[in-house]
C-alpha cells in the first residue's frame, strides 16, 4: 500500500499494478518522495507534485487524461514536466500545451473523504507539503 501524508491528512491508496505495472515500478523506485502539493492551473479539480526532468523510465501505459477524485497519475513527461498528479475533484488534465494523458498507478482506498478539504486548502492555502511511502 502507498501511504500518502497530505496537508494534516494520512492517506492510503492501493497500487495499481494491473493496469500499470512499470508505472507502479516507476513509482516504487521514487520512495520515500518528499514534496510540495500545489494547484493544478489547467486541469480542474487537481494538484499536482513537480518531478521536474526526472526520466521515469515509462512511456505512457493505461493513460486517461480523466481521471476521477483519488485516481493519482504519473505524467512520465514529453509536452510538459514530469508529475504526479493528484485529482480531488472533476478533472481534465492538461497544461499550458494543451491535454494530457498521464499513468493512472495509484488510487486512494482510505481517506477519500479528506480529499475535497486537501484540495481546498491547496487552492486557498498554497502548496503542501506531501510525502509519499511505501509499507
């Protein structure tokens, strides 16, 4: 399980390794990661953790570009930087390029009610700090 500690809030999502197990691998290798949460400006209901020019190793696998509250995705990079993308209400994710397609590898099990209050306190707030680990 991914235990994920967001803006007061833990949080526990499950891997997607079915649907995207080199993104999961991906993700695996990333951990522990420490962060920032901030708003996503093009996409909605969605924030977002910087990666930067991080090469992930993935191309795209089970890509959606909507992805439902809780549904986090890895944008392994191309059109914009790489990310995580962290949606906490209707998204559609794109950038400044235009739509994006990012690897649905986790999806949040315990804790889905806090993600609607986490968001709001990105938009309102600014940036969180965010951490990600493994069990």
């Amino acid at each position: 399980m991914l235990r994920i500690t967001v803006a007061g809030f833990d949080l526990v999502a499950r891997h997607e390794e079915e649907r995207s197990p080199r993104t999961v691998a991906a993700v695996r290798r990333l951990l522990p990661l420490d962060s920032k949460l901030i708003q996503a400006r093009w996409s909605g209901q969605a924030a977002w953790v910087p990666l930067g020019e991080l090469d992930a190793g993935v191309g795209l696998e089970d890509p959606t570009s909507y992805p439902q509250a809780g549904e986090l995705l890895l944008y392994p990079g191309g059109l914009s930087e790489t990310e995580i993308l962290f949606p906490y209400g209707q998204t559609r994710f794109a950038s400044k390029a235009g739509q994006l397609a990012g690897n649905h590898f986790a999806t949040v099990a315990e804790g889905r009610e806090h993600l609607e209050e986490i968001g709001e306190r990105v938009l309102w707030q600014g940036a969180q700090e965010i951490r990600f680990s493994e069990d």
